[in-house]
C-alpha cells in the first residue's frame, strides 16, 4: 500500500522544455505541483523546473 502512493514524475525546464531530471514524489503529503530550483545544461543556468507526468 505504501508503495503505490509514490509516483515517478519528470522536471522540465520552463525555459527550453527539456526534461531530463527524474525524481518522485508522494502523493499523500504533496498533492500540488512539484517546483524545483534546478541547473539546465541546456540552457547554462538555474530554472524553476516544474513537475510533468512520467510515462
């Protein structure tokens, strides 16, 4: 039961949407959307990348 209430989302960067940073989260204790303050080599810089669903 506990392991169903964590669920796999990608970071994508606001900027240039790339997603390359993966990570998950629960889903009874963070029921918005995940922002988080991440560098894009990309871009060369630090965004606010923001939570897309995984596949």
């Amino acid at each position: 039961m506990a392991k169903e209430d964590r669920v796999k989302i990608l970071l994508e960067c606001p900027e240039c949407g790339n997603r390359f940073y993966s990570t998950t989260k629960n889903r009874r204790n963070t029921r918005d959307k995940l922002k988080l303050k991440k560098y894009c080599k990309f871009c060369k810089k630090h965004t606010e990348h923001k939570e897309v669903k995984a596949k």
